[in-house]
C-alpha cells in the first residue's frame, strides 16, 4: 500500500460523513489503489480521529462498491473486473448522453461560457503536456454537464457509479493517437453545446465515453485479473 502522507484534520460536524469524502478522494486520485488494504493507524493519524468514525466511513464506502470488506481482516480497495469495467462504462455513456439531451434544453449562456473556459484551459494543458491539469478539467467539464441537467436523480446514480472507474478514467496513461482523438471529441462537443444540439451532443458524448473501455481495462491489468481470485 502507498505511503499516505499527513494532512489536515476533520472537522468534528458529520465526522464519518467527512471522513467518507476524503477517503473517495484518496481513491480517485490513486492514492489508495486497488486491491490496497486500508491502514486503519495511517488514516486516523492523518484526519486525526478515532477509529470509530473511521469504520463508519469504510462501511459506507462499501456499500458504494469503492471498499470490500474482509472478514476479521478489515478492509481493502475494491477491484473491478474486466465484465464489471464494460458494464458500468456502458451505463456511464448512456447517463452522460442522457445528461447532454437535458442540459441542452434548460443550460443557460453563463453555465456554457464557464464550461467553454475549462474546455479553453484543457486544450492549453494538452498542447503543454499537462497530465494532471488535462484529466482534471476534462472531469470539470464532463461533471459540469451533468451539473447542467438539472436533474438530481440523474447527477446522484453517475456519481455513484462513475466514482468506482473514476481513477483510471481520468488518469490512465493514452497513446497520442488516443489523446488527440479525445481532444478532437472535445472541441467538436463545444459548437454543439452552444448550439443546444442534445441529440447530436449526447450521440457523440456515448461514443466518446466507449471508446475509453480498452484503456481503461488495460490500465488495470493484472489487477482485473486477480479480481477474479480468492484473497
């Protein structure tokens, strides 16, 4: 397991509830990989906190599918199969396409200047070579358009379930061909945004999302393998 590095309290209010949100963001950002036990003494030591809250973050966290939990042995970052990764990115596609055809119907100018800048700031990052700025504007930016929808049903069953491919979905190392095609997807969503073109915007933002299967099940390797076999 990866070496967590101390940080910043918690404060007290809805602990466990706080603690869940800086555990997923340990495990979307990598920090926290899969298969990785989670070190109850780290984590305590670095929100510091009692265990208590602590195991009640881990219990929610599983229920999310983002932990296992492992009988008298704590808990470990779950894995994802390679059948689990073609599953969930095809729901993926189809709830931001979904998102696309809403958003175009209520988004207002202000809300697609804002995600035309992140998308401004994003084709600077790449030209740059940026990696970490580049995947994380490209989340705004897909984020923002579900933000855009409007519809809280929609935005809470993506956040779910995206959150459990989210790490290698925005991270993954992309050859230049596979870089410069999702760029070009980018650019060509943007007139189509402004145009408020949902049908045309939520058909090219599915077949944007598919194309990220292969990269992402390659990103996890081995660990789709071992997914597969006992502890």
């Amino acid at each position: 397991m990866n070496k967590i590095d101390p940080g910043i309290g918690i404060n007290r209010r809805y602990l466990h509830d706080e603690v869940a949100d800086r555990m997923r963001e340990l495990i979307h950002a990598g920090e926290l990989e899969p298969r990785a036990r989670v070190n109850e003494s780290e984590l305590t030591e670095k929100f510091g906190i009692s265990r208590t809250p602590l195991r009640e973050a881990i219990k929610i966290l599983a229920t999310e599918g983002l932990l296992e939990l492992l009988p008298n042995r704590g808990a470990r970052v779950a894995s994802i199969s390679q059948e689990e990764i073609e599953e969930m990115i095809e729901v993926i596609a189809g709830l931001e396409a979904t998102a696309c055809e809403l958003a175009c119907r209520v988004i207002g100018d202000d809300e697609i200047a804002a995600i035309e800048e992140k998308h401004a700031a994003m084709i600077v990052a790449w030209q740059a070579r940026d990696e970490g700025s580049y995947f994380r504007l490209n989340r705004e930016i897909h984020e923002g358009i579900m933000l855009a929808s409007g519809n809280a049903t929609l935005r809470g069953i993506y956040t779910s379930l995206s959150g459990r491919t989210q790490r290698s979905r925005y991270t993954v190392h992309q050859s230049e061909a596979e870089w410069a095609r999702a760029v070009d997807e980018h650019e060509r969503m943007m007139p189509l945004l402004r145009a408020r073109d949902g049908e045309a915007l939520g058909r090219l933002m599915r077949s944007h999302i598919r194309a990220k299967k292969a990269v992402i099940a390659e990103a996890y390797g081995e660990d789709t393998e071992r997914a597969l076999l006992p502890a």
